[in-house]
C-alpha cells in the first residue's frame, strides 16, 4: 500500500510540476463554464443541469488527455524499466497511475462548485442533485481514468494513447444517445453499458448501487486489462 | 548467489538467449560481454524481473524470482543502458522517491541519500533538474538509484557507454568501490572496460555463452596453442628449427623476415606443457647462439572476443 501511495504522489505532484495541469484545468474551466452560462439565464432556473449534463462530453476528452502520458510516457523514455524494477509488484504501478488521474480528475472539479454557490445566492438552489452530480462526477473521472490509463498501456506514442482513450470514452458517453440505430433486442444491453446513462441517474440526486456498481466494475475492467497489457509485454 | 539454469528468452520466434547457465558468487564482478544484439541486456533483464523468461530457472539467494518477486526485487539494483531517468524532476527529488518507494524511513533516507551523494559525487547538482544534466552526470544520478536500497547485487547494463573518458573512469572508480563487498554484474562490449574493473567474464554470442573464466585465464587460453617470439644472433634457421622443434610441446617453428643484420627471428607455436620458455632458453644456451628476444605473446581479449564471436 505504501508503495502504491509514493506512486501515486509521485505522478500527481508530476501533473503540477508542469504547465500540463493548469492548461487542461484551463480549458477544461472555460469549456464547462461557457456552455453553461450561456444559456444559465435563458433557462432562468437555479440548478446545474446544463453542467452535468456536458460534463461526460467533456471529460471524454480532457480525462484522455490528462491519462495519456501515464504509461505511454514512461514506454517511450524507458524509465519503465528502472520503475517495474525497483521492489513494487506491476498491480503497484497500475493503480497508483490510475489513482493519479482520477484525483486530477476530481481536483478538476473543485472550481466548479463555484458555480453552485453563486447560483445558491441568486436563486433557490436544490443541493440533493447537485451533491449527487458531484458524487456522479467523480465516479466518471475515476472511470474514464481507468480507460484513459488502459488506452495508455497499449501503445509508446502519447498522440495514440490519447486518441485510443477518447474513442472509448466517447463511445461510453454517448451509446445510450444511438441506441436507436440498434434492434431493440440489443438496447436495453446498451443502454446499460453506456456511462452517460448511469452518469444522468446519479445526477437526478439518486444514488442507486447499480450505478455505483457500474463504474466500479467499469474502473475494475480497464484497470484488469492494463494490468493484462503491461504483463504481457514482459 | 546468482544461479541460473536454462535460460532461455523467444522475441516471438527469434531466440534472444538460449539456454544459458550461470552461477555467480558473492563479491564477484562479473562482466557479460558479447558484440550488440548478442543477449546481454535481455539477459540482464531476466536477472532483475523486468522481463519473463520463456523458459529456465533464476534463483536469487535461493529465492526464485518468480515466487518471490518483491523480495527479490528488494537484493537488486538495477541501471538499464543509457539511464532512463525521469526528465521534470530535480535529483533530490528523484533519489527521495526512490528510497521512499524502496521503503526506507525518515532518517535513514536522509541518511542513505546522503552517502550516495558523496559516493556519487552528486553534491553540486542535487537542486538540478534532471533532464538538464549531461550524460555523465545522469549516469550517477543512475547509480545513485541502483544503489539506493543497499543491494547486494548490482546490475549494470553498458554504465560506462556514451561518456568521454573521464567520465568513464569516475563511473569505474564508484563501481569498484561498491564492488569491494557487492556482487556486480555488468555487461559491456568494450573490451579494455571488461579488462579493468571485472574480476571475471563471460563471453556471450548469439544467446549462448562462449567462454567463461577469470581474465587472466582467458587471456592466457589454457590448453590452447601459445605463440613465442625468438630473436638469435649466429644462428642458422634450419639448425635452430630442428634443435627448437625436438622439445616436448613445441609444434612448429617459422621463420620471420629476417634483416639483414644477421639476426634469426622466430615464432614458436606450441601447446602442452606450461614450462616450456624454460626449456627453450636451456636449449638456447647450451648453443653459441646470442639471444635478443624472447616474448610469449600474450593473446589479447580483443583477439579472444573476435576469434569466439565472428560470423562464420
């Protein structure tokens, strides 16, 4: 345990030591903040709605390119080798990089409740959604983390793992939105499978263990096959 | 300490290293030398648990590296060729990660980055970062981390490749130091390198090993055919060559280009017996022959290496 936390200290305090961090928090900020105030006064409704609902979008592509470099990085310089070496067992590296990316994921979050508090000044905001929004939030980061260091482990080239991550992702996000195109023997499996579907029921206010069970069996599943991709390298 | 038995690594169906056994006693250096591509490193990388073998057994301190991986883990220090190090982080910082991830407590990691900082001679670069810094100097910073956690077995893999001169004796001389009580395995294809800091080598090629021993034994090639230069003075060669040849273990005597000056020069081959320079200068001075020179030729590593690796 101890050594799965230095890795993790390590690759978090990596994110900060460059400008990577600040800029994806940046755009990330500008992105969610703009789509959201635009049409906040139009809508004239205290809630975070419009937020949550973008937010899968979002993070499809900002987790991916915050997760990118975890694996891909380290394959490319060769400094793998010096880190599977040191006495830390390959399940070590894989959850302490995944818990980095997930905590950058949920450190994202944080300046965002901004917006909640100055809503909660202007009108009569209900905190049950938003706290389950938040709740849901974080779970996806964590997810899309865990696909976004998968997609990492199978390939040298950042661009590559980036891109990898953010097929997954989206497809995750958006499967219950084409559902329609599918038989109807097949959509209910679908919508199951899809992420935006499970992320929309926990951002009602409703915290089902199915839905935690999802991402938790979704972190689990990509967690296992990186764990499967970096042992079969060796 | 180390004992490996039938190793053997596949790159699909490329055969890396075939079936090779090893055994290697405490406070041995060891260098692996062979041409490039011949299985050092993948071998190297068996031996620290970064790659699986495809088939044999590496036993560490009678601990298997399969079972026992972590532990095993914890005897090794371990620098990959050309140390890929991280590159946005400062060196005290890097050397703070490793001993916290080798699980060293507070004051004993103060302590131990400390002794490697003189040991390595990191003291004016330690607020650095780490990709700033020349080869040489990253290669101590690679040494810092192989020997952070004390091991008993050091593996280095080419140390000394890339850095001027200078450079190669300061990481020779921190090498030796730590070798004085340590295992050290380190592979190499420069062969003056092997020479000066391995108490023994091992010659490998094409996945296979070639020739094992101490470097004395291998330079003097024992069993094998030994070459010894003659000068005379009044001497005739048909004579001298059949006096030379009656001796027991001398198997054919050849004339060199022969000046001028009246001098006899000859190149004795012989295998056998070990006291044969004896024999010949008793032989050479029961004769009015004068003699100028008298040398064994002494069979250079570099001629061992090409003579075992050559293509055929």
């Amino acid at each position: 345990m101890t050594r799965t936390l230095q890795i993790f200290k390590k690759e978090l305090r990596d994110y900060f030591v460059s400008p990577i961090a600040y800029i994806v928090i940046c755009i990330f900020l500008l992105i969610t903040g703009w789509f959201f105030f635009s049409t906040f006064f139009i809508f004239n409704q205290a809630n975070l709605r419009t937020f949550f609902t973008l937010l899968p979008l979002t993070f499809s592509f900002v987790i991916p390119a915050v997760t990118m470099r975890l694996f891909a990085e380290e394959l490319h310089s060769g400094s793998y080798e010096m880190l599977l070496t040191l006495p830390v067992r390959l399940s070590d590296i894989v959850l302490g990089k995944f818990l980095a990316g997930a905590a950058f994921a949920a450190i994202m979050l944080v300046p965002t409740l901004v917006y909640g508090f100055s809503i909660s000044f202007i009108g009569d905001l209900d905190w049950g959604p938003v706290a389950g929004g938040y709740i849901g939030a974080v779970l996806l980061g964590a997810s899309y983390s865990a696909v976004g260091v998968f997609a990492s482990t199978l390939t040298k080239n950042q661009i590559v793992a980036f891109i990898t991550g953010m097929v997954i992702c989206f497809a995750l996000t958006l499967l219950d939105k084409v559902v329609f195109f599918f038989p109807p023997q097949v959509v209910d499996v679908f919508t199951q499978i899809a992420a935006g579907y499970h992320f929309e029921n926990i951002s009602k206010g409703i915290l089902d263990t199915r839905d935690v069970l999802y991402f938790a069996s979704v972190i689990f599943a990509f967690l296992y096959g990186a764990h499967m991709v970096m042992q079969e390298k060796r | 300490m180390i004992h490996v038995e039938k190793l053997t690594k596949f790159y699909g169906s490329f055969c890396a290293v075939d079936q090779i056994d090893l055994d290697v006693s405490r406070g041995e250096i060891t260098g692996l030398l062979g041409p490039n591509g011949a299985g050092k490193t993948t071998t190297l990388r068996m031996l620290t648990g970064y790659l699986v073998p495809t088939s044999g057994s590496i036993l560490i301190k009678d601990l298997s590296i399969d079972d026992e991986s972590l532990a095993v883990k914890k005897l090794i220090g371990y620098l990959p060729e050309s140390a890929p190090l991280y590159h946005n982080i400062l060196v005290y910082d890097y050397l703070d990660y490793i001993a916290r991830v080798r699980d060293l407590d507070g004051r004993r990691r103060i302590e131990r980055i400390h002794e490697l900082v003189d040991l390595c001679g990191l003291s004016g670069i330690m607020h650095k970062n780490i990709g700033e810094l020349s080869k040489g100097l990253r290669q101590r910073v690679g040494l810092a981390h192989a020997m952070m956690g004390d091991p008993e077995i050091l593996v280095l893999d080419e140390p000394t490749s890339g850095l001027d001169p200078n450079q190669i004796v300061e990481i020779r001389d921190i090498i030796r130091a730590f070798g004085k009580e340590k295992t050290i395995i380190l592979s190499t294809h420069i062969l003056s390198e092997a020479e000066a800091t391995c108490d023994r080598i091992v010659i490998i090629d094409k996945g296979k090993i070639v020739a094992d021993g101490s470097t004395e034994s291998l330079k003097q090639g024992a069993g094998e055919e030994r070459t010894i230069h003659l000068t005379l003075l009044h001497a005739d060669f048909d004579t001298a060559s059949q006096t030379l040849s009656a001796l027991d273990g001398v198997s054919r005597v050849e004339r060199m280009d022969t000046p001028d000056s009246g001098e006899l020069r000859l190149k004795i081959f012989a295998g056998g017996p070990d006291r044969l320079r004896e024999r010949i200068y008793a032989c050479v001075k029961q004769t009015d022959w004068v003699m100028v020179e008298f040398t064994q030729e002494a069979k250079s590593l570099e001629k061992i290496f090409r003579d075992l690796t050559r293509e055929v």
